[in-house]
C-alpha cells in the first residue's frame, strides 16, 4: 500500500504558529523533502527532531519528485516544507502533488500558515473575489505583459514581491493601474518587523524611492471599477423576442428569456412585442 505525502505549512515568521498536527505530521513522516534543507534542519532542532531530509526545489523537482514517488510508492510517508508557508502555492510542490495524483498516491493538505491570506485579510482590500498572481517576471517586458492582462481585473489581486525588485514592480503597476489604485503593501508578516502600508499606487512609489524597500513584501491591490453596462432598451429587448420568435420560439417562452437575460419588465416586455407581431 503506498504512503502519504503530507503538505505540511511551516511558520512565515513567527514559530509559534506551527500547528500541533504540523508538528505531529513532521514528527511522524518517514522523511522530510524540504525546499532547502538548512532552513529545515533549523526548525527540525526547534522540535527537537531528526527526521531524514532529501532536497526538492525548483531546479530538482523532475528527478526529486520521480525519487520520492518512489519511495511513497513502496509504503513511506513524506512531509513536504517550504522554507515558510504552505506547500504547492507559487512553490514547485504543485509538480509533486499533481505526481502523486496520477499514479494514486494519497495527498493531505495540513492548514497554517500562508502569507497570501494573511495580507489578505489584513489588508482592508475586499476579500470575498480576489486572484493570486504570484511573483512576476524579472523580465520586464514580460511583467508588463502580465500587468496589461490584468488592466480590466474587478477582483482584488494579491502579488508576492521580492525587495530588490519592489520599485519596478510598483513603477510598472503604476503605469497599467494608474497611480490612484488603492494598495496595501504587507511587509514581513508575523516578524518583528510587521508592516502593513494602506496607500496608493503613487504614495507607495514615492516613499520607496525615498527609502530602500526591506523585507519580502505581499501587494494586495484593488481590483479595478467594473464597467457599467448599457441598459438595454425596451425596443431592444422587442427586437430579441421578435428574433426567438423567428426561430420557431413561443412567444410566451421568448418574452420569458429575454426578461430573465435583460431585467427587462416581463409584462411590458410581452405587451410590446405582442403589438410588434400584429403590426
């Protein structure tokens, strides 16, 4: 019977938020494939842990992940880390997940951690719609390319960002949103340090070129004003029914449709077509 891989959310920031089952998971797999093993081995002398480690990132995904199903296969359990936060979430524990589930290895998702919803709700942006965009591209060209694809976007978006690359960010996101773009910079989440930045696209460019921009950042931005559609109009609404009605559709049926697709009155809907069909 094959093992488990565990998706075990480790603290973003402050210790203290490792769950009781996290720790249990941790202290119960057979091993741990870590992000980078010297973060991990840190928080395993935290817990005073010596679980067996093996290294899945990026640039080893292909050949760790085919080593661990493997192992999985043949009955052991795995915890799967990232240096902070929650497994599989702009992380390459995606690929192993989505590994496991083709050849039916069992998958538990442990909750914690995860600085996307933590600046989320943190943030004072609406929260009930809301898209992750991940990092952006270091190319620029690219990251501009990905910003225009969301110009139109109602839903408020959430960006991790890396220091060294805040201000472009925010110097692109400035030319697509516009400068009055309401953002909240969320800065070292559960540290020390702790920031949360509510302001706009224009305010949050000028103070980090006064001020060199530290700590990894989540942008929660506003999404932008949905556009207000034109109110169809009754005449409009007659030519619909007509149209249904010249394909064969009750004129009952029609009028019912075109009311529940246009907000259109269904009576004056019907009394106005029915004196279109007798002109």
């Amino acid at each position: 019977m094959a093992g488990t891989l565990y998706l075990v959310p480790t603290p973003i920031g402050n210790l203290g938020d490792l769950t009781d089952r996290c720790r249990e998971a941790l202290a119960s797999a057979d091993f741990i494939a870590a992000e980078d093993t010297r973060v991990t081995r840190k928080l395993l002398a935290h817990l005073n842990l010596r679980q067996p480690m093996v290294s899945y990132y990026e640039h080893n995904k292909i050949e760790s992940g085919v080593r661990i199903l493997a192992r999985l296969q043949s009955g052991e359990t795995c915890a799967l880390v990232t240096d902070a936060g929650t497994p599989a979430i702009s992380d390459p524990g995606e690929d192993l997940v989505r590994l496991c589930a083709g050849a039916g290895v069992p998958v538990v998702s442990l909750p914690g951690p995860c600085a996307l919803i933590t600046a989320l709700t943190v943030s004072g942006q609406p929260t009930g719609r809301f898209t992750f965009e991940g990092f952006l591209s270091v190319n620029r060209k690219n990251r501009r390319a990905h910003l225009e694809s969301l110009r139109g976007e109602t839903r408020t978006m959430v960006f991790y960002e890396a220091p060294h690359k805040l201000l472009d960010t925010l110097q692109d996101m400035q030319a697509v949103f516009g400068g009055e773009r309401a953002l909240s910079l969320c800065r070292e989440l559960t540290k020390l340090h702790e920031e949360v930045m509510r302001t706009t696209l224009d305010d949050a460019l000028r103070y980090y070129q006064a001020q060199a921009p530290r700590g990894e950042y989540v942008l929660v931005i506003h999404g932008a004003e949905p556009l207000e559609e034109p109110p169809i109009s009754l005449d409009d609404g007659v030519a619909q029914v007509l149209a249904q009605l010249a394909q064969g559709q009750r004129l009952k049926d029609a009028v019912r449709a075109v009311a529940q697709a246009t907000g259109l009155s269904r009576n004056e809907l019907y009394d106005a077509a029915l004196s279109a069909r007798e002109a």
